[in-house]
DNA sequence: CTGAAAGCGCTTACAG
DNA sequence: CTGAAAGCGCTTACAG
C-alpha cells in the first residue's frame, strides 16, 4: 500500500515561478503561448516545469477560463454493441479527432427517450457536444439549442435553428454506384434495406432507383427487401437468391450486405460472379469478406474532424459560417460487383 | 442563430441564497446533503433550486473539493473495433457502472506502447482509472502508482504493489465446463486457442488439461489448434472438422467458437449433434449462433461494478481491503453440447 | 441551525 | 517584458 499512497506534494504555478525567478503570471503566460517573455525566460521555465513536475490543475485553469476542454459524446448504449459497425468505428475517430484538438472526450448513455435526457446532458459541464445518429426530429439538438450548450452532430434536422450539422449525400453517393454497376452491365436489380423511417434510408432508396431511372432501368417491386436483420436473415434466400434471381443487389449498408453476402455463399453462388451485391458505409467488419464488398465509402475521419471543429468553433464564438455541412463520399469497388 | 446564442444569465449558489432568503452555506449543505438544515429550509431550498434553474460549477466544486468526479477510461484504439466482442462489452458496462455512481466517464486512447503514455494518463485530472485487458507486466498500473493516482483493473498483475484488481479465475471456470462435456458422454477433445502470452490463454488451457486429467482424459495434440483468427479460420475444417475429429472442440473465447461454429455447419455439421463446441465470454455476439453455444459467463455487469467501486474507495481513502477479487463464473449452457 | 470569512489554483485585466 | 491584485464559484472550517 506504501507505493500506492505516494501522495506526492502537489505543484502549484507559484512553485514553477518561483524556482524560475519569475512571477507566477509568467510561468501562465508561457504555459499558455501568450507572448510576453523572452525566449530566455520562456526556457527557464519550461525547465522548471520540467525540475518540478508541474502539472496545472485543471479544476482551477477551468474555473478561471471557463472552458472545460471536455467534449461530451452522446452515446445511447444500445449503439454500443457488435451490430453496430457503423458507430463503433464513428465513436473511435471521434475519440481520437477529440485528442488531436487536446481535449478529453466525456460518453454520455443516458437513453434518448429519458425524461432525464435533458438533466443529464447539461449536468457535466462539457463545453460543447457532439451527437451522430440524428433523425430529423431527433429531441436532442433542441436541448442543447435551447440551453445553449454548443453542439454539433453527424445528421440533419428539420428545425432550421438546428445548425451546424455535418452529413453525406446519400441520395447523390448512389450515383457512382449504379453507374458503377450499369457499366459492368447489370441490368436487373433487387435492393436490400432495414424498414425504419430514418431519413437516410429513405434517400439512399431515392438516389439508388432516380439514378437507376436515369439509365432506363429500376428495381423490380418482387426484388425489394425490407425489414430487421433478422427478417432479411430469413428471407434473403428465397426472395433475391433463388434461380430467379437480380444481376445485382444494392443493400442499404455494410451490415446487411454482409448478411447477403454470407447467404449468398452459402447457396454456392460467388458474389461478383454469380450475383452482384453492393453495401454502403465501408467500415471494418468482424471478417473481411471474400470477394470483398463494393461499398460507399463515408469518410468516418474526416466527419470526426469536422464535427469536433465545428463544436470547437462554435464554442470559441467563432461565427458558425454554415447551417450545414456535406462531406463527399467515395465509391470503394470490390469484388463482389 | 439567435436561439444558438441563447447565453442565460449564469445562476450562481449566491443567487439560489437570496431567492430562498438563506446563505449559500446553507444551499450547499442542501445540496450535499450535510445535514444541519431543518426540513423546511431544504424544501425552501430546493424550490429555489428549481425555481432558477441552478446548475452547479462544476469546476468550482471540483477546485474547493479536490475530486474531478471523472473516473478516466484507458480504452487504446486498437480495442474499439467489432473485432473485439468483449472489449464492447466491458465498456459498455463500465460506462454503465460509473453512471450509477453518479461520476463521469472519461475515455483516453493512448497506445500502450507510447512514450507519451505516461503525461497523457496524467493529464485529464481525473480521480481515478480503470483499466482492464491488462496483462501481468502491463507498464500502466506501474505509471499510477507512481504518480499516486487511484486506480482499479479488470486482470491481474506481477507486481504486488499493484493492488486493487478484480479477475475471474480462468482456470477454475473450466471446471464445470469440463464436467459437463464429460457427462454428456464426450470422450475425445480439440483445443482451439490464440498463440499469445496472455495470461488468461495459459490458465484457460491449463485448467481444461488439468480437468480432463482428473477425468483420466486429455486433449491429443494433433488437435491443439494455436495462432491468430485468420490462421485458425483457415486451418479449423482440415485440422478439427474432417472425418477423423475429435468429439468436442474446447475454443479459448467465444470470438474463437464463432469461427468454429461457423465452419462446422458450412461443412455440414450441426453443433451439438455431430460435434460439440464450447467458447468462453458469453458476450452479444453480432448474429446469435445457431445452435447457441455452450460458454463460460463472465459476469461483465458485476466485474465494471467491482472496479469502479473500487476505484472510488481508493479516491475516498476508503482501505483498500484486499489485494485482489476473483469474481466467479457461470456456465452457461446452450446447444452447441 | 445559520452566517461571514477564507481559500482551492489558476488567468485576466491593470500598472509599472 | 514582468509583477501585484482581484476574482472565477464553490465548500470547509470556524463563530455565533
């Protein structure tokens, strides 16, 4: 117990000053990048800081500031699990966008249907949040808004107070993808998606058959899949994967294509040769996948950056110079197309 | 942007005080509950509270008390992926854990191996870490001892100085599930396991060779099948699922049995009936395994409650009772057997 | 049971 | 370029 209770004696800015032969306000000043000082002073303290192990105490610089440097994640726990590719691998770029920004990132649980959702959010003294999976009518962003916590998130919403979003096109990312698949020359299709009213499957759905439209050609009302993914488990088989059967399937996401794929293989047909398939997200799986998934690829890290700037920016009052953001997206052709 | 700018006036304690007609003293003693209040004073209170909207500094509080109410979360990145079924698991409970008492959660990425590890870990300010993955000659818990920083692990370590972790005992845990292979009248056994020097990796192996043994039974070496998931996903179907196979397959996790399971049933077999497997986690995988697989619970609520529990009353000063807590296993029985 | 004072460790104006 | 003073908003002794 001895080592465990070291108990060191804490260091104060006047210690740093005073092994300096500074003034506490020096050793702030040069802590903090703040001109003033000499390059000659500037050394010695940081030797001091050095000599004497000085670490701010954050608890003060925050009071005296009024900046946390916390950066909260609002993360449901039901989207921390398995199934969920897509957030797991959101959640890692964030946490690492957060520390390149010398922040620390707070995860907030609490269920968005809480009545607590509202105290629990405002209680940790972040400065600013960031949210992603946001419907349009998502309550969150009007918590935030209306107890002027700055935020911004991975998502859209309907009320134009709700600013500074950062999001993709789905409906203009399937473009290349159905171009991509009508130049290998598919021309029949089926497509694969979850039946949730999140607006993103809805313009996945729109962009995939309007582009499909554009090329004279669309999806086959016998060939469509809906439902949870343990409904398109069951039913991939029978409905796009029997004798007659699409050139192509266009799923929703990574997650179901992979359910696709792996059904397909075990009917014998090959993906890319036998049947085509097709997902959209293009973060890592469990497995890789062989052949490998053509995809769209979402840029996790570059959405992570943006959306930990705009919070940032927004908490510096630097003025928001959007409603909203669109980040490109990128086809990732593999085999399976 | 106006509703984005919303700024309400800050409520300070002092500002609660004049409302309900007492001394900020007095809110606080509310408010912490010291006692030395009457009962109508706190309702007066309270309703003030209420009434204004009052919100705790919380940097404030924390510079007065010395404790940021943050318990820090070593999570390096490589251990966030869908890959890393029970590294989801234990952080979602953990998460879980430290809001139950009321802290929060803050999540730090450094790499094990980086030389800014220790000022990293040191950094954020918070009360206390919790750890786990962590290895019998892991370098963090010797950084927290060192700079006196509290802190509790889910694993085990080398070094008595380092105290205050809670564990399963990996070897006793493959007792039962010995036993029960052996009672449903399985004679002949495969190993499948990682090829690392985990300490959990030995003691799993070790307590099944030691249960078979006392059973007169034992694992024939040609069907120890050690290396990394690619290399066991590759060689499992000619090593342990041709015709000359062993009766049951003993997997080190249940990352491991997936594979097993998997291969098994795309060779035509059925779990259960035509080979037995068993994993060791019993986490949510992303698809449930059909049959279910037989597998030894760890008990991930009880062991994120354990260390953050003892995180805390290593903050409070609380004696630390013991060394180290083994937390027990369960069976968990499914139709993989 | 309640109040006035002091102080946690910083940084932000303000003087020199 | 550097220093002395004030104050961020709490809670912890200390008096009454």
């Amino acid at each position: 117990m001895t080592a465990r209770r070291a108990q060191r004696p804490v260091v104060r800015i006047r210690d740093v000053a005073q092994d300096a032969g500074v003034s506490p306000q020096t050793v702030s000043n040069v802590l903090n990048d703040q001109g003033r000082f000499t390059e000659e002073t500037r050394a010695r303290v940081l030797a001091s800081v050095e000599r004497t192990g000085y670490r701010p105490n954050r608890a003060a610089r925050q009071l005296r500031t009024r900046r946390s440097r916390l950066i909260g994640l609002h993360l449901p726990a039901a989207q921390l699990s398995v199934s969920n590719t897509f957030s797991i691998a959101f959640v890692r770029e964030v946490i690492e966008a957060v520390r390149r920004v010398d922040h620390q990132l707070v995860v907030l649980t609490t269920p968005v249907d809480s009545p607590d959702l509202d105290a629990e959010l405002l209680a940790p003294g972040v400065d600013g949040y960031v949210l992603f999976n946001v419907g349009l009518d998502d309550p969150r962003p009007r918590v935030l808004v209306d107890a002027g916590v700055p935020y911004a998130l991975f998502g859209r919403a309907l009320d134009p107070d709700i600013q500074g979003w950062i999001d993709i096109d789905n409906a203009a990312a399937m473009t290349p993808l159905v171009d991509h698949l009508v130049e290998r020359g598919y021309r029949t299709f089926g497509y694969v998606t979850y039946d949730d009213d999140a607006y993103w499957t809805q313009e996945r759905w729109e962009g995939a058959t309007a582009r499909l439209a554009h090329h004279g050609l669309a999806i086959d009302p016998r060939w469509l899949l809906r439902g949870t993914e343990a409904e398109i488990r069951e039913n991939v088989a029978p409905v796009l994967l029997g004798p007659d059967r699409p050139e192509a399937i266009i799923c929703e996401s990574d997650a179901l294509a992979e359910i696709v794929h792996v059904m397909a293989t075990r009917q014998g047909l090959l993906p890319g040769r036998d049947v085509a398939i097709t997902g959209f997200d293009a973060v890592p799986m469990r497995f890789e996948l062989e052949p490998s998934l053509t995809s769209v690829a979402i840029p996790v890290r570059e959405v992570a950056d943006a959306v930990v700037r705009q919070v940032l920016d927004e908490v510096d009052g630097a003025a928001a110079p959007t409603a909203g953001t669109f980040l490109p997206t990128r086809l990732a052709v593999g085999g399976s197309t």
